[in-house]
C-alpha cells in the first residue's frame, strides 16, 4: 500500500492555493468512497497486470469485468508507449528522490518507461472528468522524481502520460522545465512550511481537503456568505461563494456523522437509522420470470410489484439498508 507524503504529489494543486491545508489536516483520517475504493482496486489490478499476472483466477474474487477491461487498457498503454526496448517500472517511489527538494515531498508514479534518451511518466486515473497532463503539478512532481531517481544527464526529454477509459493526455517537456519546476516546488513547500500561512478558502482547493470541517477560513468565509444580500449583477461570485459554502456544510455533516457513530454527544442532533431498500439484482431475469403477464410487466419498481400482490423471487434482488442519516430530535 502507497504511503501519502505529507506533501504528496497528489495534493500540489491544493497546496499552491491553499498552503496550510497539509498542515491542518494532518491528523485528520481518510474517509473512503466507493469511487476511491474502484480506484485503487483497478490501480493494483494494472499493477498485477504490468507484472505479468493477468490470470483471472489470480484476480480477488468479485472482481468485475469492467474494472478488469480498464485495467489491462492501461497496461497496453504502457507497453505500447515501452514499445521495444524500453524498461517499465511499476510503482517508482520518489520520496528519497524528492527529499533534496524538501523531506516532507513524496509521490508514488503508477509506470515509469526508460527508453534511451526519452523518459516516460504514466499515470492511470479513473475518474470521469478528463484531466489534462499540461502543466499538471502531480504530474511534473513524477517527472522530476523520475529524473532524479534515474539521472538527470541520462535524458533529453520528459514525456508525461495521463491514461483514462475516455481520455489520453500527454505532454513533452525539456529537462529546462524540469529545472524551473524544482524551483517552484520549493516554494510550494517553503509556503506550505510556514506557520504563519492562512487558510485560503477555494472550491478546487478545498474540495478534496480532509480539514473542511475544522477549518476556521472556511467556516468564516461560508458564513459570511450566507449573509450576503443576493446581487443578480454578480452571479459569478454568488455562485462561488454558494458552492464553498456547500462543501463546508456537507463536510460539516460527515464529520458529524463520524462523531456520533464514535459515541460523541451532538445535544438533539442523532443518526437516524438507514431505512431498508429493495432493488433489482438481476433486472433482466425478472422480466423473464413474469414475461406474459402485462401486469407485471408494466409495473417498474419491486415495491410496486410487492404491494400489487406479485411475489419477485429472492434471487431477482438486492435488499440493504441505506446509510444513516442526522436528525434532530
């Protein structure tokens, strides 16, 4: 498992906005999300893969098809871009690298391809939203710590790759930018280092940002936004101000959530407890079971079917339980 630096590659863009945010959520655990948690299944089935395991069988078990198929595209993508000759590394640790620049820096590169003079950075996202490696600060934190890791005089160019299911960016860049750019990490860093920084309240910035919830420039900032008169000749800022106060809020929320299942008392605020839902497992093969009765057939939802008086076999469904929820007493 990666071990996220304290200034990981990962969180630059954030830091560059926003430098105390490392500092501030420090000590503030993960939260996990089902699209983080597919991320990181797919990430160490491409690694399994790179390394010349692609055995279904070896696969965890419940692994689905579609996380496999994004996968073994991301390894192709490697492969293709080592080509003959070229010599992949699979999760290249920059810590030691990096630490020249400043000890708390660190990233970990999904593939690195050293082939002759060229040197090749790949990085596998699985997001939706497609993400453009130009000038991408993650992505020429790994290539610097690439250079660095393999020397710096071996190479003329840096070649950065972001692989997604629907997008492929790349960009090339002279060892010259590579030099700019240690500079302004250590400014980055240097900022980041000084206890004297304020909080600075973003979207971008503050959207994946662990200290949210305990943060006193966003709290302020999304307070005095709600008191703000609505002025129609400013939506822009209306809306931007809207949109860090709802991200405050919600993490406000979770926060609270977590406190609570933890034993904290909240006064008249408790979780209410998830209620039970019903959907389809195999949507398909319920049609199939009550094919030729119209009835049936034009009724949607298995609640509608239940309450209709139809009984849909156990092994056409889903049953769980929601998450909880706050309520006030």
């Amino acid at each position: 498992m990666t071990t996220h630096s304290l200034y990981s590659a990962s969180s630059l863009d954030r830091l560059a906005i926003c430098p105390p945010s490392a500092r501030l959520s420090k000590d503030i655990p993960e939260v996990s999300t089902k699209d983080a948690e597919r991320g990181t299944r797919i990430h160490a089935l491409g690694e399994l893969i790179l390394l010349g395991k692609d055995d279904t069988d070896g696969f965890p078990d419940g692994t689905e098809q579609e996380d496999i198929d994004v996968a073994r595209g991301y390894a192709g993508y490697v492969w293709d871009v080592a080509d003959i000759g070229g010599t992949i590394y699979v999760e290249e640790s920059f810590h030691k690298a990096l630490a020249d620049i400043h000890t708390d820096l660190g990233g970990t590169a999904d593939a690195v391809v050293v082939s002759g003079r060229d040197l090749h950075i790949i990085d596998l996202k699985t997001g939706r939203n497609p993400i453009d490696a130009k000038e991408n600060k993650q992505m020429l934190t790994y290539g610097l710590g690439a250079l660095l890791t393999h020397g710096v005089n071996k190479f003329d160019n840096v070649h950065l790759h972001i692989y997604q299911p629907n997008n492929i960016s790349k960009v090339t860049y002279p060892l010259e930018r590579m030099a700019d750019w240690a500079i302004e990490l250590k400014v980055i860093a240097k900022r980041a280092d000084d206890p004297f920084e304020k909080p600075v309240p973003h979207a971008k910035a503050c959207y994946y940002c662990k200290a949210k919830p305990v943060c006193p420039a966003m709290r302020e900032k999304a307070l005095d936004a709600a008191k703000q008169d609505f002025q129609e000749n400013d939506l822009e800022k209306l809306l931007d101000d809207a949109e860090i106060a709802s991200l405050w809020a919600d993490s406000v929320k979770e926060h609270a959530k977590k406190a609570l299942e933890d034993g904290k008392d909240a006064g008249k605020w408790y979780l209410k407890s998830g209620r039970k839902m019903v959907t389809y497992k195999d949507k398909v093969g319920a049609e199939a079971y009550f094919a030729g009765n119209p009835i049936a057939f034009e009724i949607k939802s298995v609640s509608e079917l239940e309450k209709a008086g139809y009984e849909v076999p156990e092994q056409y469904l889903e049953r769980k339980i929601s998450a909880p929820s706050l309520a006030r007493k």
